[in-house]
C-alpha cells in the first residue's frame, strides 16, 4: 500500500518553501521509525541551515491529516506514521479486490525469453536440472505475473560427441533392445552413456570410434542418423515426463543440430572482416584479453566448432525469432566464464542487443553426506529424488491421519512433497551452492514448503469453521495489537518483494517474505484469538486472515508450488 501520495499532498499545502516529490521519501528499516520518513539533508542548500534544523523547523508546520496520525522528528529525519485502521482498511480492501493479481507493480511490459533447463540428450536429468528448472520456471512465472511476454524456451544440445557415446555403446552392447515396459525412457539412454564410460576405461579406442560415429552423422549417413533419431526420441519422452511432474512445461523448443552449422558461418565472416583472427594452429579464435577474458577458440582447426560457436548463432536466433527486450539463460556458475565470453563476442559482432542477455546463474547442489548414490554414482537422478519426496511426504502425512482417503493421500503426497523440494531449493540465493536437505525440507516447522502451506490450510480451516464469508466492511479501528499491526505491515510488503524478485532474477525473495509473513501470522494467531473474539472485533480479525491467505497463494504461485486446504 502506498500512502506516499498523501505525504506528498500534506506536505505541499503547508510547506510552500521547499520543492518535494515522491522520490525523495523512504521506507525506514524499523516500523518504530515511521511508515515513511523524509530526510532533510535535501534541503540544506536551498535554505541554507543544517538539515536537523531544518527538520525542527518543518514539522511545526505540519497540520496533521488523515492518514497521517503523526509525524516525528528524528535528527535530520521527518518521520511519518500512518493511521493503523485506515493502513489494515486500505490494505485488506486492496487484496479482497486485487485477489489473485495483488502483488503486480507497474512497470514497463516487456518481452523475455527465459531458456532453461536445456539437457544433453544421452542422459537423464539430475538434482541440478532440478533446481535449474525451478528457478527458470519461478522466474517466468514471475515475469509474466507483472506482466511481461514470456517465452519459456528449452534448448536440447542434441548433437555432439557426448551424444554419440551413448549410441555406440547402444550400438555395440544394446543388441536392438528397446526400453522395458515401466522402464524409463531417457534412463535407458543414459545407462547406455554410463556402459560407454564403463567400457572405455578398459579400452581406451572405444573414445575414436564416438568421434568416427560424430563424423559419420555430421554428414548424414542415413544408418546413424537413424539410431541418433531413435534415441534422442527416447531422451525427449523421459525429459517430458519429469517436466510434467514437476510442472513445468514450455512455449519453444530450439535444437542444436539445426542450427549449429549456422554459428561456423558466422565465425567465417568475422574472420573476414577481421574481427577473429588465425592462431598458428589454423583454428579460428576470438581475443578477449583486452577485455579481462581468456581468448576463445570458435572454430578448431579441423574446422569443427566448438559449444561457443553454436551458441552465437543461437542468441541471434532468439532476437530474430521474438523481438526480445531481454534474453536469459538459467545455467550452472561452472558456465560463468563461458556466458561473460558470449556476451562480450556478441558486443565484438555489433549486435545492439548484446547488453540485454543476461545469465541467470545458479550454484551447485549437494546432498548431505551418505544419501542417494545414483546409478552413475556421482550425480542424483531428478525422477528419483522427485518420487523419494512425494514418498517421504506420504509417510508423514499417514503419521497425522492414519485414516485418510487413498487418493488423497496421494494428491497431497504430492503436493506437500513437491512443494518442500521446490521451496527449499528456491528459498536459496541462486548464485549460492546448496546443501539440499530432504528430511529438512520436509519438515512442517522452520522455513519451509510444508509450514506455509500448513499455514495456509491452517487459515483454511478457521475460516471453514467460521463459514461465511468474511465481512469487507469489518471496523479495522479494532485491530490495535502490536501483532495485528505487524501482520498488516506484512501483507503491504508483498508488491515491493515481487518487484525485487524480478528486478534480481531471484524467487528467493518470495520465499524469504512468505516466511515472515506466516511468522507473523502464526504470532498473531498464537497471541489473539479469532474466532473466539467478540463479534467486531473476530469480523475484522477475520477479514485480515483472510488477506493472508489471499498472499500466500500469490507467492506459492509465484514459485510453483501448490497447496491444498488441509494437510
Ligand atoms: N546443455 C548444456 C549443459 O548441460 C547447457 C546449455 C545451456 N544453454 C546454452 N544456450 N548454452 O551444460
């Protein structure tokens, strides 16, 4: 909620001598400091005196005004404090109107591409696509929540080497197999990548017969072709099944094997026109040390490219496929260097648009010593530990209601499983390596999934018990507590937290505010009662929790995880 307009109003009709817009008030760190404070040091040229003096002066001439109820002086400060009934009135009333879309902020519309989680195709998604996907999937969520045209684009890097191990140990040892019934599609392909790392340990000539396999599909022969058809289809129809489990799907799909012959072309007239250069070697390469950057090698000498030089043609072809104000890419920090070489050859190209992608770049993920060693023994399968989740969320859920419905037990399973891993790696810093924690995660006290979603249903239920409709003319003069008081403060933060997120790319922040918001709502409720107050005053305590409810959805929504109405 924003008052400041009314300071504005109040303070140009009585005070004529000093020229003031909205810009110059701020929110104080500390609600004993004011709703809003305006410092004087502004002023101290124009009336030539110290700002403290300056702010004496000012506030004996205030003649206070609703929704003003004060104004304080602090120091070189002017510390204004709203009228609390009017604040919860003003608040409250905002929600019950906005519902779903409180929390949007104006801003200029714009068009986005968000790509992620753009797999390899030889083998299943792991814990980090996970937290790459939800990442992604928050960030376009949270976009197109403020308006903006978003695009959610999914790159497979579907050629390559790597691609190729998988189909000549398919090849080799797969005996025309197919994948069982039950059997996961993209997990049969990347046993199949695994056997080929098993097998060339032991014979080192296993790694010449890939790259003989990528020469043979670089120039189409039909019978590779054929195969690397074959299992990229496997891979796709694995990928699309963790994508739906856990909700996220996407607008456009690029593939590298269309395009990666484009980004050689490119390299060649910038050779031509002098912008890369030969090294003694033959190979293209691009000199970046002028620019604090390691120089960068965009054609080998054999003339092959090189993940670079597929990636400049791709980063064209988004601004050419959609007029794009901005262009992100969620990858891994182990890329940091890669994308910073991107950006920079982009600029050394002339392209306008250089200075509008930008790499949303996240940390790795850990589990806790001793959980989960994968099938490949080093990474964790995205299948396996989505469903290790939802079984976890089933054990605890039977725990409290022994009785419950079979199906459910499995819908909310889901939903309280999901939403524990997807808040847990979202309430994290992306730029931050992470430890995730299943047991933690899971857990209904302590900053999680499961306590706001419990907090949710919890409000649910108070309001089923009630069994109206709460009342939106309710006497919000009534809420005088400190913890009402709070709470409402609270609810008024969630539009300057959405514009945050989406300032720094970063769903962390919903997270963090959800948090405190069912602190304080989880305070309140231990500390007032509600239902059990008398009649106005339980009207306006039930309008307030209502509101609650209202924002916690929207942030839920923001980060992809549903709630039900009892857990
Ligand atoms: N497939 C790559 C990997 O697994 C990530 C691709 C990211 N996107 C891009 N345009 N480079 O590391």
């Amino acid at each position: 909620m924003d008052f400041k307009k009314d300071i504005i109003k109040l303070l140009k009709s009585d005070l004529k001598e000093i020229e003031i817009d909205e810009s110059m008030l701020q929110v104080p760190p500390h609600p004993d400091m004011g709703d809003y404070s305006l410092p004087c040091f502004n002023f101290s040229k124009q009336l030539n005196k110290g700002p403290s003096e300056i702010a004496q002066d000012l506030v004996r001439k205030i003649n206070l005004k609703q929704p003003i109820a004060r104004v304080q002086v602090k120091g070189p400060y002017l510390n204004f404090f709203i009228n609390k009934a009017v604040m919860a009135q003003a608040v409250t009333s905002e929600i019950a109107k906005q519902k779903a879309k409180y929390g949007r902020i104006e801003k200029k519309k714009e068009n986005i591409m968000v790509e992620y989680p753009s797999p390899n195709t030889n083998k299943p998604l792991h814990l980090g696509h996970v937290r790459n996907m939800l990442i992604g999937d928050s960030v376009s969520d949270i976009f197109s929540f403020l308006g903006d045209k978003v695009v959610r684009a999914n790159m497979n890097n579907d050629r390559g080497v790597h691609i190729c191990k998988s189909m000549l140990a398919y090849k080799k040892f797969g005996k025309g197999k197919k994948p069982g019934k039950g059997e996961k599609t993209d997990h049969f392909v990347g046993d199949f990548y695994v056997k080929f790392n098993q097998e060339a340990e032991k014979n080192p000539e296993l790694e010449k017969e890939a790259q003989e396999m990528l020469q043979r599909w670089e120039k189409g022969d039909k019978e590779t072709v054929k195969l690397w058809k074959l299992m990229n289809t496997w891979a796709y129809e694995g990928f699309e099944e963790t994508y739906e489990k856990l909700g996220v799907s996407f607008d456009k799909y690029y593939y590298e094997s269309d395009y990666y012959k484009k980004g050689k072309e490119i390299v060649s007239k910038g050779l031509k026109k002098g912008i890369f250069k030969k090294d003694g070697n033959g190979a293209i390469m691009v000199e970046l040390e002028k620019y604090g950057l390691p120089n960068k090698i965009l054609l080998r000498a054999d003339g092959t490219s090189v993940y670079m030089t597929s990636d400049i043609y791709l980063a064209q072809l988004k601004f050419k496929d959609y007029k794009l104000d901005k262009s992100i890419y969620v990858v891994g920090s182990e890329q940091n260097m890669h994308f910073r070489q991107l950006f920079r050859i982009l600029e050394i190209l002339g392209n306008k648009w250089a200075g509008r992608c930008y790499h949303l770049s996240y940390g790795m993920v850990y589990l806790p010593e001793g959980r989960m060693k994968s099938r490949e023994g080093t990474v964790v399968d995205a299948d396996d530990l989505i469903d290790e989740m939802v079984n976890v969320a089933e054990k605890e859920i039977l725990k409290r209601d022994p009785k419950i419905d079979k199906k459910e037990l499995k819908k909310r399973a889901e939903v309280i499983g999901l939403g524990a891993l997807k808040f847990f790696m979202l309430k994290i810093d992306p730029a931050r390596d992470m430890i995730y924690n299943p047991e933690e995660s899971i857990s209904f006290e302590g900053e999680t999934g499961p306590y706001v979603q419990y907090t949710y249903a919890r409000i649910c239920s108070i309001m089923a018990k009630h069994g109206k409709k709460p009342n939106a003319k309710a006497d919000f003069k009534l809420l005088t507590e400190k913890c009402e008081e709070e709470l409402v403060r609270k609810l008024g933060d969630f539009p300057p937290a959405v514009r945050q997120a989406a300032e720094h790319y970063r769903p962390s922040v919903i997270a963090v505010y959800l948090i405190k918001l069912c602190q304080a709502f989880n305070t309140f409720y231990h500390e007032v009662p509600v239902l059990q107050a008398e009649k106005e005053v339980k009207e306006a305590r039930l309008a307030l929790i209502d509101a609650v409810k209202q924002v916690i959805a929207n942030g839920l929504d923001l980060m992809g995880i549903e709630y039900v109405e009892r857990m």
